[in-house]
C-alpha cells in the first residue's frame, strides 16, 4: 500500500516534469527595464515623477504631480517566476486559463470583452480590468474588496466563474513540476519544503508589480516637452481638468485614479441585472451601484468600458457624463450620485477633444515579454487557440 502510494507521487512527479526538459527554464537576473537592479539584488522603479514632491499646493490635475506610494523591492528571479505563472494556464482548475487569458498583453492586459468569461464558458459578470500601474493601488477589483495583489490572487484562482482551481490542486500540481521547484528554489532561496501558497502569490504580486505605464506622449508632456501633445490633446486635457468636467477630479494625474470609490450610475448593458458594487461589501446603502475609480491609463487598448462593458467605445463614455446627472440610473431606484456627477453640458467639440486626450494616455513600452513556453508544457496565454 505505502510503496503503491510512493510509486503512485513518484509518477506524478514525472507527469510534471515532463515537456519541456527541466533545465530549460531559466529565470532573468536583470530587472525589467525601468528598474534598477540595487546592491541587494533587488529591483526599483526609476521614474521622473519622482523628482516631484508631492501632490499638494499644485493644484488639482496638476502636471508636476507625485505618485502615491508604490510596490517595488522584489528580485528579478521573483519577476520573472510571476511571469511565468502569470502565463501558465496550469494555474487554473482543468489547464485551459491563464492570468494572461484575462489579462492579455495583446489587449491591454484586459481581454476585450465587456464581460470576461471562465473556465466553464459561464460570465465571470464584471469586466477585466487593466493590469497597468497596478504596484501604485492600494484597494482591488471594482468594488475596492481586497487590499493587496496577493489578497487578490486567490479571487481569480479559485472562482468557479474564473479559473476554478483548489489550493490543493494548485500546489500538487506546481510541487509535481520539477522545472517549478527549481525556480521555487531561486526565487525564494531561504524556503524549505514544498512550494507554499504564499510564495505563489508573492511571485504574482512581485510580475504584476513591473506593469508599469508612465511614459506616454502626456508623461512627456507633463515633464516639460509641449510638443508631445497636440493641440486639440491640450485643448481635451484643460476640458479634463476643468471644473465644469470635473474629470481630473476623480481620474487624477498621474495614475488617472484617485482610487475612491464612487456612485457615478453608469448603466448596465442591456438585460443584465444591476451590479450593486461595493455596498455588498461595505453594507451602506449610500454605496449601492458604487464602484472603485479605474485607471485611464492605455485606455485606448481596453474597450468595451465600465464594470460591465456597457458601452462600446470612449465617445460613448465621455457622452455619459455629459448627459446629466442620474440619467442613466433606472427610474425606480435611488443612487447617492456622487456630487462632483453634474450636469456639464459639454460641447460636442469639447467631448471629442477630451476623447483626443485619452489617446495620449497610451504608453505600452514595458509589455512584458509573453514567454515562448510555460514550465507545464501547456500552450501560454490563449485558450485553447
Ligand atoms: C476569467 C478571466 C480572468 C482570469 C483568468 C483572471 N482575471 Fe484578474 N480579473 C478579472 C475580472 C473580471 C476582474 C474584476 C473582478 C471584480 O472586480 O469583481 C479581475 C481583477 C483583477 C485584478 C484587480 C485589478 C484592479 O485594478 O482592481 C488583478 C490585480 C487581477 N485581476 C489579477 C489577476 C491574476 C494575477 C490572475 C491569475 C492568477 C487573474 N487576474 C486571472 C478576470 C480574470
Ligand atoms: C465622481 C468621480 C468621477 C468623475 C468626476 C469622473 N469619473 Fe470616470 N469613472 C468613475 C468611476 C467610479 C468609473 C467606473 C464606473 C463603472 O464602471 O460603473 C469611471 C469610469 C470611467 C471610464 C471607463 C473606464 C474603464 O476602464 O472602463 C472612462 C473612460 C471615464 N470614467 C472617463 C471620465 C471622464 C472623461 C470624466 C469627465 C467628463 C470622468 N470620467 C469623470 C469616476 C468618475
């Protein structure tokens, strides 16, 4: 019976290890670019907007502005482990998601849908949201319910609506993996014993954290190079900021979130039912239809827009806010609007030049690489294409 059983984890350690040869993989020992590699080994971000001070006394939408507190200080053995996880569709439940499924270089890091769709083909019901600037976040998902990336990780990993896995499954299948232990090793070199959960989560957290996007034709702009932005951009940016748009408000440089939550009553798409947002979280009912300030960072790259994909294109979006308060809140029910929701009265130029604007927030220079293979043998990224 025992020697059964040995023989029995002897051949699923084979199983893993098969594929690729173990000795294939090797992790990057440099930092992903705009990082900086530290006597200590580890990886920190380097970018202008640190030369800036801090946020106040530069007005609201200010260029010159400073950003929050961010994640770095992870090694580069730890990045490049994430990545791979990050594309290895043997982190979900029957082997067909990856993280990239959802969060596709190709797309943005979203997966162009209005809503994503998991393991089982069943609607995950809410958008992907880009992974962009995430190492800048302190709150998680569009109703702010979890308050790290690795408080986040088991969301997708085991939800029956996303990728469907177990903790159980997760390790057997990652400790069955020889190249995995190995890299488990180099990554977290004082750790013995099998690959632990936490450590799983940290390589995420330590890949997702190097998804930086802080060098677009605004950045340049707002670092002194006018001629990055055109005409009709700075026209669109100063309607952005104004405070009759109010947009900067809440979308504030230079993340473009300020990351409050808040009541705008942006509409479900047809026939789907009404998304409380983060009043089941937090069970105040002056946060119903409440949802966390996204990024505008790469905007361009991730239609359809809002929590549930309701509308198709940007234009569409920005014509929401111009249509007036409440207006597309279902009659019966009552929203706490948030006040800076007005009534703008925008004019149609106005609305296209702020849509011109958004196009200056892409910037995509640090996609990460989507590796050739994934230590599983299985195909990285796609499903099933
Ligand atoms: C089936 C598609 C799908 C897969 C696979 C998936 N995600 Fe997501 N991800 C989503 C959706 C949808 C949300 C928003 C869910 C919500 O807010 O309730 C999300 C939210 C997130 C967020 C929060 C971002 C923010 O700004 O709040 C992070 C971080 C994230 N995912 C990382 C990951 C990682 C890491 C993996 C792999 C372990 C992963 N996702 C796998 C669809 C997916
Ligand atoms: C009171 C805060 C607030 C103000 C002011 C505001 N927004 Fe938003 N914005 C949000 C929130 C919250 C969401 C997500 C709502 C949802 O999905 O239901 C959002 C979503 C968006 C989206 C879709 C993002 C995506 O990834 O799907 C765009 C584009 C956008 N806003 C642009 C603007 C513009 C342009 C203005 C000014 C005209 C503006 N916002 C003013 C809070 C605000």
């Amino acid at each position: 019976m025992i020697r059964a059983l040995v023989l029995l984890i002897a051949a699923i350690g084979t199983a893993g290890a098969t594929g690729p040869a173990a000795t294939d993989f090797t992790l990057n020992t440099s930092c992903p670019p705009g990082f900086e590699k530290t006597k200590a080994g580890v990886c920190e971000l380097r970018t202008l907007y640190q030369f800036y001070d801090s946020l106040e006394n530069r007005g609201l939408g200010g260029t010159r502005t400073a950003l929050p507190p961010h994640r770095d200080g992870f090694t580069p053995y730890q990045i490049d482990l994430g990545r791979y996880l990050f594309f290895d569709p043997v982190l979900s439940g029957d082997g067909t998601l990856s993280c990239a499924s959802c969060h596709d270089p190709a797309r943005g890091l979203s997966d162009g849908r209005a809503r994503s769709i998991g393991i089982h083909g069943e609607d995950a019901g809410r958008a992907a949201p880009t992974l962009w600037n995430v190492a800048f976040l302190k709150r998680f998902f569009w109703d702010a319910r979890a308050n790290s990336l690795e408080a986040q990780a088991p969301g997708p990993l085991y939800s029956p609506r996303e990728m469907g896995n177990s903790p159980t499954q997760l390790l057997a299948s990652l400790n069955g993996n020889a190249t995995y232990r190995r890299l488990f090793q180099e990554a977290f070199p004082g750790q013995r014993g099998p690959i632990a959960e936490k450590e799983v989560f940290t390589a995420l957290a330590a890949f997702q954290t190097s998804l930086v996007s802080l060098n677009s034709r605004y950045d340049r702009y707002a670092h002194g190079y006018d001629a990055a932005l055109s005409d009709r951009e700075i026209e669109g940016l100063n309607v952005f900021r104004s405070f009759v748009a109010r947009c900067s408000e809440c979308h504030t440089p230079p993340l473009f979130t300020n990351e409050q939550i808040a009541v705008i009553g942006m509409p479900e798409p047809e026939g789907h039912t009404f998304d409380v947002g983060a009043e089941a979280i937090l069970h105040s009912p002056k946060l119903k239809g409440a949802f966390k300030v996204p990024t505008l960072r790469n905007i361009t790259r991730t239609a359809p827009y809002s929590h549930s994909g309701a509308f198709a294109d940007l234009r569409g979006v920005v014509d929401f806010y111009n249509k007036g308060r409440g207006n597309a809140v279902p009659k019966d029910m009552h929203l706490y609007l948030h006040w800076h929701i007005s009534d703008p009265k925008l004019t149609d130029t106005e609305v296209d030049r702020i849509v011109d604007f958004l196009g200056a927030l892409t910037d995509e220079t640090f996609l990460p690489q989507t590796p050739a293979r994934v230590p599983s043998g299985l195909a990285p990224t796609k499903r099933g294409e």
